[in-house]
C-alpha cells in the first residue's frame, strides 16, 4: 500500500512539473541595451527588434541605468 502512495506522489508531482511550463512565454536575454536608460520602449525599439529575430516580442527588463532588451519565446 505505501508503494501505491509513493507511486501515486511521484506521478502527481511529474504532471505538475509538466504543466507547469505550457501556455508561458519564456524570456530570452539578447545583449541588446534599451535606448531608454529608464527603461521605457517608448518607440518599440526592443519589441521591433526581437519581432525581426524571430520572437514573439519582446520589451526592457532590468533596473535604471542598465535595462536590456529581453525577447519572449513561447512554449
């Protein structure tokens, strides 16, 4: 009976960890700095560039002085 339970537990916790991941878009670091040192894309600088790379979008991530653009992939 506590294999049963063990075994139920560990097949529960693999379909969390499965689904836990789907329907997220997963951001993806470029190396790319925002023009905007606040971090604002006022222009879609970053969302534009990310679009050309292939991405679904992307937009600023960081803190002031050093935001980065950051592309989204889905999953």
């Amino acid at each position: 009976m506590a294999t049963n339970k063990i075994s139920f537990f560990l097949v529960l916790c693999i379909c969390v960890l499965l689904s836990s991941g789907f329907g997220k878009a997963a951001l993806n670091p470029t190396g790319k700095k925002c023009p905007d040192p606040n971090g604002v894309d006022k222009k879609a600088a970053c969302y534009s560039y990310c679009k050309t790379q292939g991405f679904m979008g992307g937009s600023c991530q960081g803190h002031k002085g050093n935001y980065m653009c950051k592309c989204y992939e889905g999953k």
